[in-house]
C-alpha cells in the first residue's frame, strides 16, 4: 500500500516537477537575517490581496453593477443576503488593511535600503503595485455606488477637465460618456474587477519573482555599504554562511503576522459593519456632504488649502514629479549605506510626508474649510452671549442667525470654521471695523451690504460689539440681592466700551 | 521544444534555413496585420469618446415660468437628454434657476466650478455654498469666496410659450462649461 502511494506520488512529482518548484520557491535560501518581524508586510500585503480577490469574487454574485441597481443590491447585500453584511465589511476593511500594510511594506524598504542594487526593479514593481492599489481603492469607493461615488466621480471628472487641451475627452474616457450615466459605473466595475487586478496579478508575479532571482534583501548592518562590484559576491557569501530555506526557516513571524492581520481584518469587520452605501445616488439631493474614503482625504484637503494658482500644479504636476521621484529613487541612490541608522535624511523625509499626508487628512476628516450648512438653524446662540443684552443686541443675535453667519462663524465652539470664530470680535475690531466688514465684506468674506438693511446692521453690530468677554459680569453694586440672576444683569458692562 | 529539436540535428536545420527563415517572416507579418486587425476596433471601442464630435446637449423643459416667481432663485431638475434605460435617478439632474424679472433669468449648474460638488442655495445670506472646499458665489453666480476660479456655470436658456427651456446634457467643467 506504501509502495503504491510513493509511486503515485514520485509520478505525480516526475510529471508535476513539484520537488524542483518547491525547491526554487518556498524552499528557496535566505539570509537568516531576513527573518526578522519587520520582513512580515510583503507577505501580508499579498495575503490581503488574495483576500480581496475572494470576498470581492463572492460580492460580485449578488451585486449588479448598473446605475439603477448597484444600490439597491448593496441594501440586498447588507440587509438580506446571508452573511451579506459581513462579506462587504471584510472586502472594505481588508482594503483598509491592505493600503495600510502596503505603506508600511515601502517604509520599511525603503529605510532597510532594499531598494538598492541590485533590487531596482523590485522596487519599481512595487511602485506600480502601490499606484495600481490606489486605483483599486478609488474604484471600488465608486462601487459602492452612493451620494459619496457620485460626487466623488464629479470630483474625478472636474480635476480630469482641468487638463489643458484634452480635458473634454479625457472627461468622456472617464465617465465614458459626457455626464455620469449607464455606462459609467459598468466602466469603473470593469476597471476594479477585471483591469487593474489583472495588472495587479501580473505585477505581483514579476514582484515576488524578483524577489526570488535577486534574493530577499539581508538584514542591513550600518557601515557596510552597497558597492555594485562586490555585492554580488557579499550576498553569495552570506547565504553561503547563513543562507536558510525560507520555509520552514524564515516564515515563522509572516505565517503569526499573516493569522494577526486575518484576525484584525475579521475582528474589524465584525465590530464596525460595512461601510454604507450612504444615501441614493440621486444628485438632485443637495444636501450632501461629498467625502472620500479616507486613503484620498489628504489630496481633498489640499485642494482646499491650495491658493488658485498652485492647484494645476498641485494636481497634475505634483504627482508626476513624485511618481517620477519614486521611480528614479533606485537609480538615483543605487549603492551605498544601507541602514537607517546612517542614513539621517531617508528618515527624516519619511516622518515629513507622513505628517504631511497625516496633518491633511486630519483635516480633510474635520474640514474646517467647509461652511457648516445647518449651524444657522440648527445651532443655538450659547445663552453667555446673550443673557442680560439689550432688546437691540438680541435682535442683532437673531440678525447673526438668521442672515446664516453661524455657517461661516462659530461661537462658543459651535458653527462654521470657514471664518474666525466671533467669541471676542469686539477685541479685534472697532464698531465701525464691523460695520465695514459686514457690508463691504473683505478677506474671503462676501459683502453683505445689499442682503441686510441699515436697521438689521446696525442690530447686528451692537450684538458683536457685545462679543468680547467670555463671562458677562453682573453689577457689582448688589451684590446679595435676592432677585433672579438674569433680572438683575439688566444691563451688563459688556456694553462699556464702543 | 523545436529548438531543443534544431539542436539535435544541426544539419537538418541547416538544410531548410532558408525556407524556415522565409515561413518565420510570413508569420510574424501575419500576425502583425491580424494584431492590427483586433487593436483597430478595440481601441475605436473603448478611446470612442476621442472620435465622436457629436454636440451631447439638447434643449430641456424646466417648466412653466410659474414654477419661477421674480426675485426668487429656485431649484429645478430635468431627465439629462443624454440617458440610457438603465440610468435610474442618476440621470435626474438639478440646476438653479434664479428668475431676475419677465423674461430675464440665469439658470446656474449646481457644480461648483472648483471640483463639481453640488452647491447649495441660501436664500438669506443670499449665496451659493459648496460643501466640498467652502467655495461661495453671489446671487448673480459670480464667484465670493474660497478656491473656485471662476463663477457658476450658466446654461444658455430661452423662453417659449412660457416655458422655460436650458441648453444642457453634460457635466459642465472647466474646459468644457455648461
């Protein structure tokens, strides 16, 4: 019986080549060295992928990628299909994961020096890998085709008519067509599922085969740089001394990390659920507040920091010189120290755009640039702003609500950042000062001369002058009487000055 | 594998160089026009938007002036004339119409000219706001505030049999307006 299954399998072995395979893949040696935690997020990213290519496949059983449908299979998927909700939560959380790891996979090449000879093209595989999963991630928010894909697809569209000559075509390549319609989502499906994963795929291949053919980059040691003549022969040398098979030597903390990241991803999705659809594409509902999903938030609030002039190039330059920049770093720096450790200035530019890109999208989250729509209804006038003012003060409060200043300024802490918040105007500027500003407007301020009367303004700044305490001080004169608070800050010393 | 095979008998190679030299040339010429023959449809299919040059825009209704009293600026939607069956209420499309007096209107998009989120209309404050990058208009559509780089984007409109009609059927953007 023994015989026989030892002759099936050294058949199958002779036919299959499997030995021969196993030995030049899994089996193949590397440095000792380059089993070390910080050698997990390759194989991790990778694992994400695949994970996004199975739960991705099994969405794509239910969901219909037509404009008319596409949300009403989302709800089905959410709310009826069996394990429906689940599946969609692990599809977005493993992209979450996915970009997640794979930033943190080029930090740590990009730090460990692996980028140097003679891994270039590695490198620059992975460079093409991280653009291409972007496109993934921008596809498949417009998937989940909601208010936030609609507008987020006009965003797309209004930076793509920005190109110079050609905008008007490339905007109907886009949305192919001249409005976002049928065949517009039917494009976006065909990228995310069929394009860009077949490239992806590819690339992968070519990826890891590198990483085969020019070997895992060892452990670096400061001080012992990359010389393009002996390097060749250092590696050899290593593997010769230390080389292991990377299974089962080497694969011990990618196979723990692997279960940790399967662990996260399922945990995260349990606890937070899919991510929408949010309301119906229907673009005839306004009243939305378009976002993107949180790996374009940063290029979103860029866009609102930048002056006019600096958004071309911003938009269309920037990111070719940086894709550029990316994809020289091999050839500009092929050889010398390795290590972090000497190599001051890659640190430093990695904390740089880390917090470039954390600040903004921080601040694309909060976006305090944005008019705060409902503050003017929905925001009360905190009662320290109002207690004890005159009848005229009150009617300027009603004046700063009604008029949807709030919008633009907050107080107390509440409304639009859009403008300064108005707590101790009166501090900055004189009555007359806020006559000016008012009716002539000025900074990025609109004139409000024609939408309020002389009577309205006027209310309006003896409220503002009043803003420039944050406790409104009660008569000292009495001060143990026994008459209600507010009856007897009649007329507080706010008014004093102006 | 036929390679392998050359490499066993060199002299049999030798002999059909010619004619093998011959069949290989015809074979890459073949499939060079039958490459050409497969690109020239696929890339006409999918880079279609660089052929056509036919205008996408039509006349649409918005209704009747009535729906537009003077001095007001009011939301309308229309079915964008570039539609297909299976569009559902993507193809509902909204627009402002601001009815200045008798026959004089400006019918604004609702993108924003910065990057097309839709603006909104605030009838006190008398201004256009975008939700995206806190970009503001005046009543009259020209830009207030905040990063756009010019004002609304205005549809040609006419007025016939007190009906009010805009040109549109596109998504208007800066190298291409309304």
């Amino acid at each position: 019986m023994l015989n026989i299954l030892r002759n099936v399998a050294v058949w199958l072995d002779d036919r299959l080549h499997i030995t021969a395979i196993y030995a030049s893949t899994a089996g193949h040696e590397v440095p000792k060295s380059a089993g070390s935690w910080f050698y997990v997020f390759g194989s991790a990213t990778l694992l994400c992928f695949v994970i996004q290519v199975i739960t991705g496949a099994c969405l794509a059983f239910v969901y219909i990628p037509s404009t008319n449908e596409a949300w009403t299979s989302l709800q089905y998927l959410n709310h009826v299909q069996f394990w429906g909700w689940y599946l969609r939560a692990v599809h977005n959380w493993g992209s979450n994961f996915m970009v997640a790891i794979m930033t943190l996979h080029m930090i740590q090449v990009f730090l460990f020096g692996a980028y140097k000879y003679p891994r270039e093209l590695t490198w620059v595989s992975g460079i093409f890998l991280l653009l291409l999963t972007l496109g993934m991630a921008f596809t498949g928010q417009v998937m989940r085709f909601d208010q936030d894909a609609y507008w987020g697809l006009t965003i797309g569209a209004s930076i793509t008519g920005r190109v110079p000559l050609i905008g008007e075509q490339l905007v109907h390549l886009l949305l192919a067509g001249p409005i976002i319609a049928g065949e517009t989502l039917s494009r976006f499906f065909t990228l995310h599922v069929f394009m860009i994963p077949g490239l992806i795929i590819a690339l992968i291949s070519m990826h890891l085969r590198l990483v085969l053919t020019k070997g895992i980059n060892e452990y670096p040691k400061p001080g012992k740089p990359v010389r393009k003549a002996t390097y060749d022969a250092e590696y050899a040398e290593i593997l010769r001394k230390e080389g292991v098979p990377f299974v089962p030597h080497a694969i011990d903390k990618d196979l723990i990390f692997a279960a940790l990241v399967i662990i996260g991803i399922l945990g995260a999705a349990f606890i937070f659920g899919p991510e929408g659809p949010g309301g119906r594409p229907n673009p005839t509902i306004v009243d939305t507040n378009p976002r993107p999903d949180f790996y374009f938030l940063s290029i979103f609030a860029a866009l609102a920091l930048l002056p006019d002039w600096m958004e071309v190039l911003i938009l269309f330059v920037a990111p070719t010189v940086c894709i550029a920049l990316l994809l020289a770093l091999p050839f500009i720096s092929p050889t010398g120290e390795k290590s972090y450790i000497r190599r001051p200035v890659a640190v430093l530019s990695v904390i740089f755009v880390m917090l470039i890109v954390g600040v903004l999208t921080y601040m694309g989250q909060t976006s305090p640039w944005s008019p705060k729509m409902n503050a003017w209804s929905g925001d009360a006038i905190p009662e320290k702003f109002v207690k004890g003012r005159t009848p005229l003060e009150l009617r300027g409060a009603v004046v700063f609500q009604n008029k949807q200043c709030r919008n633009c300024h907050a107080l107390g802490g509440q409304g639009g950042e859009r403008g300064p918040a108005l707590d101790e105007v009166a501090t900055r500027l004189t009555k007359e000062e806020l006559v000016r500003q008012v009716i002539q407007g000025g900074g990025n301020m609109p004139a409000y001369g024609k939408k309020l009367s002389p009577a309205e303004v006027d209310a309006l700044v003896s409220f503002m002058a009043t803003l420039h305490t944050t406790a409104p001080v009660r008569p000292s004169s009495k001060p143990e009487n026994n008459l209600p608070r507010d009856v007897a800050a009649v007329r507080p010393p706010a008014l004093h000055g102006r | 594998m036929s390679e392998s095979k050359d490499a066993d008998k060199p002299a049999a190679a030798h002999g059909n160089s010619s004619r093998r030299d011959w069949l290989l040339k015809i074979g890459v010429a073949l499939n060079v026009i039958a490459g050409a023959a497969l690109a020239i449809p696929l890339v006409g299919f999918v880079f279609s938007s660089f052929a056509e040059k036919k205008d996408p825009r039509d006349w649409i209704s918005l209704g009747p002036l009535e729906h537009f009293p003077e001095k007001t600026t009011r939301i309308a939607t229309y079915r964008n004339p570039y539609t297909r069956p299976w569009d559902g209420e993507t193809a509902e499309i909204p627009c402002w119409v601001r009815h200045i007096s008798g026959d004089q209107f400006q019918v604004f998009a609702i993108n924003c000219t910065h990057l097309g989120c839709p603006v909104r209309w605030f009838q006190e404050s008398g201004l256009f706001l975008c939700p995206c990058h806190g970009g503001a208009y005046l009543e009259d559509g020209s830009r207030a505030a905040g990063p756009p780089p010019r004002g609304l984007f205005e549809y040609s409109y006419k007025v016939e049999k007190n009906i009010l009609w805009v040109k549109g059927g596109q998504m208007p953007t800066l190298s291409n307006p309304v």
